[in-house]
C-alpha cells in the first residue's frame, strides 16, 4: 500500500470516528447532559479542587500542581490505552468525548493524589502508594461501577492497584525534586 493509499485509508478511519462522536454528542444532548448523573459527575469534577484550592499547604502549591499535572497525563494515557483495548468504558460524562471520564481524571485522581502527598510526609513512598492504589482498586472502582459510571469489560479491579501505586510514586517522586533551577535570561 503506497502513501496515498494510506492517507485515502485514514481519512475513511476519521470521518468514521467524526460521525460517531457527532453521534455521541447528540446522544449525551438527549440523554446525559444536565440529568441527575451529570449534575453528581459535574460536582465530581469541580468539589475536589475547591476542597483543594483551601486545604492544600499553600507553600507547595507549584510542586503539587506539577504532581497532579503528571497524574492527569499519566491516568489519560493508561485510560485510554484500556478503552482502546475494550477493558472498559463510562457514562454520565460530564463532556461528550473519547474516552475519558472527566471527572476521575482531571479532578479526582491528581487532587487525591496530592493530597495524599501532603499529608504524613514522613511515611515511606511505597507504603503510601500501596495504600493509595488498595483504595483506589477496592473502594473508589467499585463504587463508580456500583454506580454506574464505570463499566469494567475486561477488567478487574485488583489489575489497577499497581497502576495507581505507581501513578503515586511518581508523582510523589516529581514533588521531591531539587533540580528546578531559575531560567535567567542572560545566556
């Protein structure tokens, strides 16, 4: 198959893809958006980070915002690779889009996360990380499942506690750095 081909191949892929989110998003018109779901993943998505916005310690603030920035990107990237591979999927979304549900990933897992964080600095990285990914796996899955916002397809929850441990090491890792230096403008 020569490039042109290729391109001819891909463009079918998305303006298959573009009709089925124009479907999506006329489905979450009619059906999801400001009904009893949407309101409860829409005070999800905003009640964390103004919890946040009082109770984080106010002199790390940058360095947590950094944490949580990683966990957003690092949550997104695993999600969608499971979407992608039919692990999973959700409803109730708060925007029409592919795959993501908005309020796990850019309000409840990097505030819980830096949180986290913050709170008994002294306790090992492991042992907090571990903790973080037993609760994530057996108390907030099967609570988003119970609900109905999380539809595990071929997933099961015991597979995520290691990738919400690690979610945690990181990026409590990323807050510990001392290697940020000052950008001067002088060369």
């Amino acid at each position: 198959m020569d490039k042109e081909q290729q391109q001819e191949v891909m463009e079918r892929f998305f303006d298959r893809f573009d009709q089925l989110h124009d479907e999506l998003s006329q489905f979450w018109l009619d059906h999801i958006f400001l009904h009893w779901d949407w309101w409860i993943a829409a005070i999800l998505t905003i009640l964390p980070w103004i919890c946040w916005i009082f109770y984080h310690k106010k002199d790390s603030t940058h360095r947590l915002l950094y944490a949580g920035l990683f966990s957003i990107i690092i949550g997104m990237t695993f999600d969608y690779i499971g979407t992608s591979l039919g692990l999973w999927h959700y409803t109730g979304k708060v925007f029409p889009s592919f795959p993501s549900w908005s309020p796990f990933h850019y309000s409840l897992l990097p505030v819980t996360i830096m949180f986290l964080i913050q709170v008994k600095p002294h306790i090992a990285i492991w042992k907090k990380g571990i903790i973080y990914g037993l609760l994530a796996a057996f108390i907030g899955e099967p609570i988003f499942v119970w609900a109905g916002y999380y539809v595990m397809t071929g997933w099961i929850s015991i597979f995520s506690i290691p990738i919400y441990a690690i979610i945690y090491m990181f990026c409590d890792w990323l807050t510990k750095r001392e290697s940020f230096e000052r950008l001067s403008l002088d060369k």
